[in-house]
C-alpha cells in the first residue's frame, strides 16, 4: 500500500471531483507510469521508482488518476480491448482503440486543469515523468501512452493552447448529444443497403 501522503492526495483529489468511490493506492515494482483499472473497486497502481515528488505534484498525478476511475476509461478500454481481438484484421478498430486510449488521457488532463492546475506545472509534471522513464529500458516502453512520443506531443499541445477553454460538458449537453446519436443512429440502422 502506498503511504499516508499518497493516500491524502487521493482523498483530496476525490473531494475535488465529486468521486464517492473509495479508490486504492498501491505500489508496485512492476509498473513504469501510474495506472488505474476497475470500476467499482478501482486501484490505482503507483511505480515503486517514484520520483520524489512534492505535494502539489502528487496532487495532479492523483487528480489524473482519479478521474480515469471516475469516467470509467478502464471499462472503455477493456471494450476497446475486446473489438481488437474480435476484429483482429481490421485496421480501424485497432486505429480507434489507439484514439479512445488517446482521447482518454487527452480529456483526464483537461479535467485536472479545469480543477484548477497551472498550465505549466502540469506540462512540466509530464515531461519529468517522461524524463525518468528515459533511464528505464527500452522494452518497457512501448505499450505506455505517456511515453510515445506523438502522445506526449499531443498531451503537451493541448495543455499549452491557453486559448483552448476547458470546462467540463454540462449534463445537459450530454444528454443533447446522445438523444441526437440515438434518433439519428436509428433510422440509420433501418436501411436496407443493396447488394
């Protein structure tokens, strides 16, 4: 189990997203970059290879992962995991698995910044993080998502566009948008297309 501090910044971390779930914090020595699965009993995983990090760094590390147990993205990614290995031959499933798994870090950021993060301690958070896996080996890095580096230039873009406005979409919104989804998806569904 991770230590009181670790444990603190998760606390906080739920407070400030509304999160009621209780998430575990472990350590392991078998992880390069923090991770987080399960939907009712979620973990997040912390590498034992920690960097010393300060208290507001641990804070954003926490609100980044606490907002993956909170938006679900494991049960996405396990769906995501599911139609490559049904649709193991085709090209676009695996295209959009990469994109949700993108897509997913992309929107976790956003929610640390609307929590009120700077800008620049976060960017600078990710590039360290980077940094010490640098000075780990070679075959431990390709399947994480922080370390590729079109994610990182991804992530990094979007957190310097400081005229990009992050808020998180209104309910309202939300619900607008899947009403939309569903009244064009099935008519849609109802055509017969020709041989």
């Amino acid at each position: 189990p991770a230590d009181a501090d670790w444990a603190d910044a998760m606390d906080d971390a739920r407070a400030k997203l509304g999160l009621r779930r209780h998430i575990v914090v472990l350590i392991s020595r078998d992880v390069s970059v923090p991770l987080t699965w399960g939907y009712w009993h979620p973990v997040v995983l912390l590498p034992a290879s920690l960097p010393r990090w300060s208290p507001d760094e641990r804070r954003l590390v926490m609100l980044h992962e606490a907002e993956h147990a909170r938006s679900a993205d494991w049960l996405f990614a396990l769906a995501a995991r599911a139609a490559c290995a049904v649709y193991w031959f085709h090209p676009a499933v695996w295209w959009t698995a990469n994109q949700l798994r993108a897509d997913c870090e992309l929107a976790c950021d956003e929610r640390v910044l609307a929590a009120g993060a700077r800008r620049s301690d976060y960017a600078d958070l990710l590039v360290r993080a980077v940094d010490a896996l640098a000075m780990r080996t070679v075959d431990e890095l390709p399947a994480l998502a922080l370390s590729r580096r079109g994610g990182l230039r991804a992530r990094l873009s979007a957190l310097i566009d400081a005229p990009h406005e992050v808020r998180p979409l209104a309910r309202r919104w939300a619900a607008a948008a899947t009403a939309a989804t569903l009244i064009a998806s099935v008519p849609l569904s109802a055509v017969d297309l020709a041989p």
